[in-house]
C-alpha cells in the first residue's frame, strides 16, 4: 500500500504539472521540455517531446494494478503522442524507453482485453506506434558494420542535411547491443522480420569484435571501423545491458547462440572482472590489470541478472555490499571507490539496486530483501520526497536536490518494489508468464514460438568449451540451490556485514579471538613496515602483494592462489582482515573536507588559495573561522622527524616540511617544540598534484594526539612548490591556513592595502568619480595613506612579476586497488583518503596587479599628486579586476 501510494504521488504529479512534456521537473513543479530548459548535454537525448514518462509508465499501471488509469493512459498516449518531431535523440533511450514502453503496454492492454474486462476497444493502436517508431530508428543502422549511429533524427532520419547528425563514430557498446529483445518483439508482433535481422546483425558484429583471449568487450566501438575505442571492460554503465540482453535474449527468442556467447562472456567475467564483493573494470588486452578503482551505480543491475543464470553466491555477496554502501550514503552514489567512498555523488532514484533486491527475494524467499525494501522505501520518503513528487539526488552527502526526477523511476522503481512485496493474489495476472526488458517493461514469453525469423547459424566463431558446473542451471531452482537451509543467504552475507564500515567494531577482539582460535599468523599487521624486506617476503609467501600507487600511497592486494599453501593463504587472509581493522581505527568517525592554504603576501594578496589535505590532530580549522596567520620558515631537518636545530627561524611562523620517515603526529610534536604556530607537509611524491590525486587526512600514531594544538595541512608536490617558489623569490611569504578561502576584505580588514582590495563591492564608477575630482579633493586620514600606497604600487609594479597557478578540483576518486581483499596505506606515513567535496577557486594572478609597499608617511598634497597622475591605470587595473571581484564574491558563498 506503501508503494502504491508513493506511486501515486510521482504519477498524479506528472500528469497534472508536466504532461504532456517528456519529465517532471518535481521542485518547480512543471514540465521539462526540451529546448525551453538549459541543455544537460547527452541526458537530454532520452527526450523527444513524446511524453516519455507516460509512455514508459504504462505497464507500471498495469502491474499496480490501476487498470482503468491505464485504459485512460492508452487513450491520451494514441491522442496526443507525435513521434514524428523534428529533433535528435538516442537510439538506445528511445529503443528501451520509448518502444519498449508502447511495446510492454501493446502487450498488457492485449492481456487485459482477453480477460474480457478492459480495453475491450483497443485495436492494436500501442503496436502502430510501436512500429511507426521502429521505422525511424532504422535509418541509424546505415552503417557498414550494422552498428547503429549513437543517434537520429526522428524526422530526418541521420544523413539528411537537416539531420544535425549522422557524424558520429563510435557507440557504447550497451547502445549497440541493447536492441535485440524489443526489435525481435516488434517483429514477432507485426510479422515484419527486418527490425530483428537488424538487431542480430549488431549484435553479431560485436561477438565478433570480442577480444579472443580473454573473451571481453570494451567500453566503447568505431561504429563504422569495430576498433575498440575505449578498451576497458566492466559490467557497469556503456556495457551493462548488452550481457543482460544475451541471456534474455535466448530466455525469449530460444536461440542457443545467445546462450553460449553470455556463458562464455560470463566466464571472463568471473575469471577477471568479479573481484568478490567488488565487480572491477579491467583492461580487454591485459584483464588482470584493473582499469580504475571505482564502480558506477548501474551494476547494480548484476546480482540480478546473476539470479537468472543461476549463480547465486556472488550475487549475495555483490548485492550485500551495494546495501552496505547504501546504508552509509541513504543511496547508492552514481559512483564510489573500492574502499567505498563517494566518487560521483549524485544519485537520479535509480532502480537497479531495487531489481536485484526482487529478483534475490524470489530466487531465496529469504525476508531479509523485504527489509531491504523497507530501507528503500523509508530513504526515498525521507530524502528524496518533495511536493511535486520525488527529486534526484544532487549529492547524496549532503542531501541536496536536482530539479529531476526520471522517466524510469515510474517504469522501474515502483513495479520493482510493488512486485518485491505483493502476493500472488495481489496480481491480475501471472507476471511468470513475461519477461522484463532493461526498462523493465514486459515481453510475453509466447513470442519464441511466433513469427520466428530464420538466422544463419554463426558457424566461423567457434564457443568456448567451458568447465562450469553453474552452467547447468541456467534459471534458478530453489530446491536445488537452498536445500532446507533458509540460512544459506544469511551465511554469504554476514562477513559483508562491516565491509563499509569507517570503523570495525569487532576490533581487537576479533583479533584475539582468531588468534585464540588458530595458529599466530608469522606477521602482525601492527609491526607490518612496508621498507622491510622481511616482511614483504612474508607477505609474499602468504600472497599478499604491495603495489605503490601515483599518489605515495601503497596498496595491499591478497591472491590466495598466488599463497605458497592454504594455511599461508589463511595467514594473509587474517592479516588483511588486521590491516583493515588497524586501518580503519586510525580514522576518525568524521572524515574532514579539504583545507586551503592561502598566500596572502605581496604580491598574491590572498589570490592564490591552495588546497590542502586536513590532518585528525591539531587545531580544528573549522571551529577557528579566522584561521592561523603567518610567515612561512622551512625547518631543519626538512622531514621534521627530530628536534628542530633552528628553532629560532621557526618561533612564531608556520613550518614547512616534508613528508615522510616518520609520523605526521611526531613531525607536529617536533615543530610546536620549537614553538611553530602551524605546520605544512609538503609530499616528496614529484610531480603529484590534487588536479590529478585524491586529498587524504593526515591521521594520528595510533596515540592520544590531544597535546597537539596547532594545526597541521598536507600539500602535495605542486602545490608545495608554489609556495617554496615564492620563497625563493620573495623571502618573506606570509599565508593563512583556514577551513575555506577568505574575501581579500576579511583578510586585509585594518591592514593599510589598497582600497580596491579592501573593498570587494567596489563599485568602479565609484571610483571613477573619485578619479575625476579636481585638486580640491581631501581624502579621509584612513583613506590617504591607502591612495598613496596604491600610487606607489602601480608605478613601481614589475613586467610580469607574478606567478601564476591554477588548483582545480581534486578528483575525489580513491586510487584504491581490491582484488580479494585490499587495503590501501601510507608508506610511512599513515593516511586516510579524504573526501574532496567542493573544487578550490583557481587564483587568478595577472601581470598588472599592484604591489602594497610599507606605509610611508606622506603629505596630503603629495597623495593628491600621485591619484591624479594614476588616474588611467587605475582605471585599467579596475577594469581587469572586475572578474577576480567577482569570483571572490562567489567564494564566500561556496565551500572550498
């Protein structure tokens, strides 16, 4: 009742604030038509003024059981539904969409007209359009190789000048591959075989592109050459449905060859891809090279499909993980890293999570997936509910909302959670008897057996023979798989249980407890030293091995098989599960935003803001709005790792150090011994950037770091060099450290500066009018030495005397590696990855920009003088500070 109530909210506020638009927009409450809204670039594709989210809700309606809204549904989709508009959409969005949707509601009105009931009137209208629309795809698989162009025209079609496509060169490989179930339906409908044979023939050139040796398909594909474009390979977004489509394909069309290429495709996956609980991209040429460190929310559709080949020890163990990381965020993240952190943290109500969760439920009848879809339910009322409907999530962090909410969530969402706590006596018909296509829309298993179009045998391609028992259930049998034993799922998913987890709570305990249980294991993961050639031999023997990242960090990876024995295999195991723990309790509860470091002397006057990394000890920036001010002095010894021998050049400034050999904590200790207000780590790591790695926290000793009191920021290579460059340059570098970058007013404010930097909201024809008084102007006292400073400036500024740098976003990707089991690490310097939420402001530092000199005493006339004879540069300056003004005023109102 739930769930039908939740529906009924999103779809009466479709229909009475958008349709007949394709969306609703659920915060502004209207529709969202394309072309009358910002473009949002290839998202926008799956719009083509046919009142998409109608079209994709029709069997929804049906399976909720709303038949006399989905006989009026029928009727507005027939009346006002224009397929013929001038305007470019996505083959693939408008394949599983759109002729998916006017496909699955053909064949519930059909259903319902038998049952003599309902749509006694209907005539077939859904499959007219179903194969109007069919035909205007076609046109797109004018290519030599049978893969489609990425997009048409529905008017035009792709090579007609006024097409605005048919340019393009490659395709995903989902997007090609994704055809087959709702063209071979609408053949087997109509009796018109040319919308299958065309779907075949792509999906045969794609089998035939497979790379052989490890029987993987890439991301991307030259449509019209079948060069891999991007060679990575995955069960995530560009490929997902192209593995699911070869599987339903042979469910309904009953064609063997589908079958063997998902099994044999299916074996690589295993083999390379699947990394239990983690499903991670890996190169086609070299599969056992991970190709990232993070997954996308769209392979949550995996475990699911894994339900339906029978295989379902992996599928707990991957859909327990997805729950793990969904209990953390309240959604699952449109992507997070191995060590589950928010990579992309947007999340558009996507159903995939909900698919795998029915299909596990039916599959094991284990009530633990109907609490999950309680989890579900109360997360999208509470976080995702607005008046209007449901909004997607912006950042799932932060709980904020985009003006979303998309057609699929009607489609899928809700008919997957209605379907996940409905009884059979809750259905008007036998949902067994269809299968479900990527949208979820229903095919009728019935279309095997009518209007079968004759293929070729693929005989050039020879299947792979492969030894795999789980091959011979290719649809599960719950007697079978769970033999009186409801608690066989339970048992898979319970050493899932922490995997999330920032902190473990089983701790040493646990340790001690395996210890107690079983032999010591010959290394502990407290004494580990990744420098000790000891220890890596030991790791070696227990097929643990160290991999050193870009970043300075270093990973751990088990391989049991790579052990020298079982019980060595069970000693890496034991030692991993300590380095998680040991790992994991050298973090906070909360992980800390980035920092900024924020030069504020001549000549950057506060332009150039560095990002930094925070550290778990010393002064919490965040509770010191004003920050710590001061000069910058390097230390010696420059690690910091021993007492400071020039304590007097460190007295009352902020040390600069660099990172490693010891602790971070012991370097702070060291430096507030010398009497240092604050401290910068610069990385050793050459060249690393936070353009290009991820900021992490500095974490503590593992000791009680309360007698640190000063605060402590990491910077990488390139950051740190800026201001060592400075040093170089300027001597005296003055900066401030600070939870964010402050306006140049907050950070001058009673400093004699000029008072264009003083005053950011400076009009400039303000001072325009200053410029133009006659000699019987008379500055204020406060202003006077500030106008003549600024004369002082302009005329002694140097050609080109300032650096200039730009900090972009850090990529909050973690550069994690997991293959069985994975922990990443500092060497030696433990760190935890901290979340980069919010980019810095790139500093803009322009030659032209004045320099403050020290306040010199001067006469009222002499200030005159020097205004009136910079009247025109100052102009100029203004001008080309306009823009700076400007993204200063923004960087008040944004997080650094």
């Amino acid at each position: 009742n739930q769930v039908l109530e939740m529906f009924d909210h999103a779809y009466s506020n479709y229909m009475e604030h958008a349709y007949p638009a394709d969306e609703l927009m659920p915060l502004t409450c209207r529709g969202r038509v394309r072309g009358q809204e910002p473009s949002r670039g290839d998202v926008d594709d799956a719009l083509g003024k046919f009142s998409l989210t109608l079209i994709d809700t029709l069997d929804t309606l049906v399976v909720l059981n709303k038949t006399k809204e989905f006989e009026e549904a029928v009727k507005k989709v027939i009346k006002d539904v224009n397929l013929d508009n001038d305007i470019v959409v996505s083959v693939f969005e408008t394949n599983i969409r759109v002729l998916g949707g006017l496909l699955g509601g053909h064949s519930v009105a059909i259903m319902l007209k038998e049952k003599g009931e309902y749509m006694q009137w209907y005539n077939g209208e859904l499959l007219h359009m179903a194969k109007e629309l069919g035909y205007k795809l076609l046109p797109a698989f004018n290519t030599t190789s049978g893969l489609p162009y990425p997009r048409v025209n529905l008017k035009f079609g792709v090579r007609h000048p006024e097409a605005r496509t048919g340019t393009e060169t490659d395709t995903c490989t989902a997007c090609a591959g994704t055809l087959i179930l709702e063209f071979a339906a609408l053949s087997r409908f109509t009796g018109t075989s040319i919308f299958e044979e065309y779907a075949r023939k792509a999906l045969d050139f794609i089998w035939e592109k497979r790379q052989r040796s490890s029987n993987l398909v890439g991301v991307t594909i030259n449509i019209h050459t079948g060069d891999w474009v991007r060679k990575d390979s995955g069960v995530g977004a560009g490929i997902d449905s192209y593995y699911e489509y070869l599987l339903k394909a042979y469910v309904l069309l009953g064609d063997d060859s589908f079958l063997e290429r998902f099994n044999t495709h299916y074996d690589a996956i295993m083999r390379y891809i699947s990394q239990p609980p983690l499903l991670l991209d890996v190169h086609i040429h070299k599969p056992m090279l991970n190709a990232r460190t993070w997954m996308d929310s769209l392979l949550a559709f995996f475990p699911g499909l894994q339900v339906l080949k029978g295989d379902i020890r992996p599928a707990i163990e991957t859909h327990e993980m997805l729950y793990q990381v969904i209990k953390k965020h309240n959604f699952l993240p449109e992507a997070f890293t191995t060590d589950f952190r928010v990579h992309w943290a947007q999340h558009p109500l996507r159903p995939e999570f909900a698919e795998s969760t029915y299909f596990l439920y039916k599959a094991t009848g284990d009530p633990y997936y109907l609490e999950v879809g309680k989890t579900l339910i109360e997360n999208l009322n509470k976080y995702a509910r607005v008046p209007c409907g449901f909004a997607a999530m912006k950042d799932v962090r932060t709980g904020s909302h985009e003006d979303r909410m998309d057609s699929f969530f009607l489609a899928e969402m809700f008919k997957y959670l209605y379907l996940l706590f409905a009884d059979k006596e809750d259905m008007i018909f036998d949902i067994e008897d269809y299968i479900f296509t990527t949208e979820a829309h229903l095919l009728p298993l019935w279309l095997s057996t009518t209007n079968q179009t004759i293929s070729k045998k693929n005989t050039s391609t020879e299947y792979t023979e492969l030894d795999d028992s789980n091959f011979d259930w290719t649809c599960p049998n719950t007697q079978i798989l769970f033999p009186n034993d409801p608690m066989f799922a339970q048992s898979i998913r319970e050493p899932l249980k922490n995997v999330v987890d920032k902190s473990c709570p089983r701790g040493i305990s646990r340790s001690e407890e395996s210890l107690g249980s079983g032999p010591k294991p010959p290394l502990r993961a407290r004494d580990f030293m990744a420098s000790n050639p000891e220890h890596l031999e030991i790791l070696k023997k227990m097929g643990v091995s160290l991999i050193h990242l870009k970043d300075g960090r270093v990973q751990l990876v088990q391989h049991a098989v790579q052990a020298a024995s079982s019980l060595d295999a069970e000693d890496g195991l034991r030692f991993m599960q300590e380095m998680i723990e040991l790992s994991s309790q050298q973090q906070k509860e909360q992980q800390l935003p980035p920092r900024a470091v924020q030069i504020v002397s001549h000549p950057f006057f506060g332009r150039v803001v560095l990002t930094a990394g925070p550290a778990q000890f010393g002064m919490d920036l965040s509770k010191h709005k004003a920050g710590t001010r001061g000069f910058v002095a390097t230390i010696k010894p420059y690690n910091g790792c021993s007492e400071i021998t020039n304590p007097e050049a460190v007295k009352e400034k902020i040390a600069l150090m660099q990172r490693g050999q010891c602790m971070f904590a012991e370097k702070a200790r060291n430096i507030q011994k010398a009497g240092a207000i604050g401290g910068i780590v610069i990385d050793d790591n050459e060249g690393s950037s936070s353009d290009t790695a991820p900021l992490f926290q500095m974490a503590g000793d593992g000791k009680n770091t309360d007698d640190i009191t000063i605060p402590m920021l990491f910077l990488f290579n390139k950051e740190g060099n800026i201001i060592l460059d400075a040093i170089r340059e300027y001597e005296a570098v003055e900066v401030l450290l600070s939870d964010k970058a402050k306006d140049r007013a907050t950070i001058f404010k009673g400093k004699m500066i000029p008072n264009y930097i003083i005053d950011s909201n400076l009009e400039i024809e303000n001072m325009d009018q200053k410029s133009s008084e006659n000699d019987s102007h008379k500055p204020t006292s406060e202003e006077a030495p500030s106008e003549s400073q600024d004369a002082g400036a302009v005329s002694e500024e140097p050609e080109g005397g300032e650096e200039s740098s730009a900090v972009g976003d850090p990529d909050p990707l973690s550069p994690a590696r997991a293959d069985s089991a994975s922990v990443p690490m500092a060497d030696p310097d433990p760190q935890s990855p901290g979340p980069a939420e919010d980019g810095a402001p790139e500093p803009a530092c322009t030659p032209g920009d004045s320099q403050p000199q020290e306040q010199n005493t001067q006469t009222e006339a002499s200030s005159e003088t020097h205004w009136e004879r910079r009247v025109s540069p100052m102009e100029t300056i203004l001008a080309e500070w306009s823009e700076d003004i400007e993204a200063f005023e923004m960087m008040e109102k944004d997080e650094l």
